[in-house]
C-alpha cells in the first residue's frame, strides 16, 4: 500500500480532518491532501516521524516496509523471516540481486 494510501486510511480511522492532522504534525491543509494523493514526493524524514507519532504507528509501517504488517503479502512475509536467516554477505547478494530484478524491470527493452 502506498504511503499516502496509509495516510487517508489512517486519518479517517481516527475521523479526523484534513485541517486536524495537519495541525497535529505542523503543516499545510493542502501538503497532508498532497501526501495523500500522491502529489507531495519525498516528504521530509521529519514530517514522516511527526506522522507516524501522531498515528501511533512506526515509521517502517508508514512507508510499508513493516513486514508484519497484516495488509502484507504471506509469501513477502516467509521471505522476509528466511532473510533474517542469512549472514552479511549472503544479505548483501540477495539486496544486488533484488536491485537487478528491479532495475531491468523498470528499464524500456530495446526492440
């Protein structure tokens, strides 16, 4: 689930606002609707903190790399546990190879 995504659902959890989260963590009204709409790339490190605060959640849940979140794929899950399992160097070839399944997935093919 995207970070904005998160953002709404937990928002309307707690029935707030737009204008009560947005007091609650320091910003713009307009700033969280663009969190939430996907239109605010990149929010701070900060802001991202002061949010996870205010919902009560780690920021790892917020920017969906808690892996025992309920809303996360089993098998993910299964992965993730056995990784835990691997040494340093046996972590560092499973992150290059996940960074080249990504990069040639994301890269147009010549044709």
């Amino acid at each position: 689930m995207a970070f904005g995504r998160r953002i709404t659902e937990l928002r309307l959890a707690k029935n707030q606002s737009l204008q009560q989260v947005a007091d609650a963590v320091g910003v713009s009204k307009t700033h969280i609707w663009k969190i939430e709409k996907g239109r605010a790339p990149n929010p701070s490190m900060d802001l991202v903190r002061r949010l996870a605060d205010h919902f009560g959640k780690s920021v790892a849940y917020l920017v969906g790399e808690d892996a025992e979140a309920l809303d996360e794929d089993v098998q993910l899950q299964r992965m993730f546990r056995q990784a835990k399992d691997l040494n340093e160097s046996e972590r560092r070839i499973l992150d290059e190879m996940m960074q080249s399944l990504l990069k040639n997935r994301s890269t147009p093919k010549a044709g």
